[in-house]
C-alpha cells in the first residue's frame, strides 16, 4: 500500500509518520514539497497533480489554515487551504481510485446548547475558519471520493507550542491567571488521533462502506480553566516551580478576552459512531494530557 500524506510537519502529520509507518509505504510532504511534488495547500492544481503522480492507494491531508483570527482577515487564503484544496485532492483521488483522509473541526458547529454534537446534527459556523472547514468538508463528499472525514477538537502535541505548555510557563512567572470557563471540549492528542486513522484506514481499505464523516475526540470534558488547573496542579505534584497559587486560577468568560473571530461555547463531540464501527475505545482526555505532560515535564 502507498499513502502520501500532506502537512508532515504539523502537530498531527508528525505523529501520522510513526503511526503508518507500519500501513504502507509513506510519501510525507510538508510545504516546501519533496524531489519536485507539491505540498503547499495553496496551490490546488500542483497538489491534484502530485496525487496523480504519486498514484497512492490512500491520501492524507493533515495540513490547514488553522490561524483563527487571522482567518477573519485572510479568507481567500483561508478558503484556499480549507476548502479548495481539499476538494481538489478529492477529486484527484476519486479520479485513481484512492481514498482520502481529512480532518475537520467542531467549529463546523454553532457551539449552541451543551449537548455533543453527532455528524447529523445540522452545522452553522461561526467564524470564517469554520465557514471554510465546512466548505472543505461539502467538496470532498460532492466529489464522490471514498474518504474518511475525522472532525475533532482541542488539539494538541508535546511537539511545539501548545495551550498547556502556555500555562506551564505563566504559572511559573504570575501570581495569579485568569482562564475561560464557559468553552466546553475535550482536549484531544495528535498521538491518539494518529493512532486511531492508522487503525481506521485497515479498516476501510476492506470495507468502502465505511466511507464518511466521524467524530474523533478524546473522551469526557472539561473547560479552558479546567484544563488549565489540571495540568499547573500535575505540574505542581512533580515538584515544578509554580508561583500561581491553585485558588487564584480565576475562572473567566469568553468575554474577557474579545477576539476578532467568535469561538463555540460547546465543542463537545459525540464518537458513539466512531467508537462502535472501529471498535475502538477513545481515552478519557485526562489520559493523553498525562502522557503529554510525562514527555514535557521530563525535559
């Protein structure tokens, strides 16, 4: 089997480049490209042009324009990244006969109510960063492609910056944070979400049937402020240097911190579906958050 994967380099195609290493073959771009195939998402044309070159049997795209707020300025560049592109690659790859992979986000979701939110549930963004992931995600089902279209939440990865390792470094140097508490999801890690495509794609190659979009998220949930607290407190217990004290993490709406693209309250994901045609238990979120934190901590 030959799998080309886009956006090697992000949080997510880094931990894909362990996970199928064992599938198939592997022909991982970023976007600077390799031996003259074409990774940068921008160019919809060269991309649909190296799938046919490479001729996999699976193609990945881990890559996006993820830059929320600057999405709201940006949304050529934005619907570029998150919407044409993927639906040329899913015409490229219907066009051989391969499937495709392709991540998308709770931020197709309004965030209303405190419900999870099942794949049928009707969509309604609220920003452009998830106006353009829904317009990617209607591309690449009108293209008729068999595709594996995993939505998620919270990402994150011990391998650069990330929200946790933010608040390891201000509870270090600030006597007091204050964090959002009325944003519910659960954080999800770029190693789970690498293990469970690599699982699913076996799956898949078997079965077209399968063909469709999942919701793929760590289990459980918890807010901004939960996250954070947890992971100052674990911190704290391996003996870190904390200068915030626990009681003054202060809680704090969305409000109080106003930026240019409105987030969802509730970004909470239902994987009933996921979990019972994968036959696969996804880890409360706390699980991950602790592996993380084991690989930061330890540096």
């Amino acid at each position: 089997m030959k799998i080309l994967l886009f956006g090697k380099a992000g949080q997510v195609g880094w931990e894909l480049q362990r996970s199928l290493a064992p599938v198939g073959e592997l022909v991982a771009l970023d976007r600077d490209g390799l031996h003259g195939l074409c990774g940068d998402l921008s160019d919809a044309a060269a991309i649909a042009e190296t799938v046919r070159h490479v001729q996999p049997d699976v193609v990945i795209n881990a890559a996006a324009y993820t830059a929320v707020d600057k999405a709201e300025s940006e949304p050529a560049l934005a619907h570029a990244i998150n919407a044409v592109a993927p639906g040329a690659l899913a015409q490229a790859a219907s066009a051989i006969g391969a499937w495709l992979v392709h991540y998308s986000t709770d931020y197709v979701f309004d965030g209303a109510g405190t419900s999870a939110r099942s794949e049928v549930d009707p969509t309604g963004p609220l920003n452009e960063y998830g106006r353009t992931k829904l317009e990617g995600e209607q591309l690449i089902r009108a293209s008729g492609c068999c595709h594996l279209l995993f939505r998620t939440s919270w990402v994150y990865a011990a391998r650069g910056q990330n929200f946790a390792k933010t608040m390891l470094r201000l509870g270090a140097e600030r006597d007091a944070l204050a964090v959002i508490d009325d944003q519910y999801g659960a954080p999800t890690g770029a190693e789970l979400l690498a293990d469970a495509t690599a699982h699913a794609i076996r799956s898949a190659l078997r079965r077209p049937d399968l063909s469709g979009t999942y919701h793929l998220a760590a289990s459980g949930e918890t807010t901004w402020h939960g996250y954070a607290s947890y992971v100052i407190e674990r911190a704290r217990a391996e003996g870190r240097t904390i200068k915030v004290a626990k009681d003054a993490i202060r809680p704090v709406p969305t409000s109080a911190f106003p930026t240019p693209a409105k987030r969802p309250a509730n970004s909470r994901l239902a994987t009933a579906k996921f979990r019972q045609t994968f036959n696969l238990l996804l880890p409360e979120w706390r699980h991950g958050v602790d592996r993380m934190l084991d690989e930061v901590l330890g540096q």
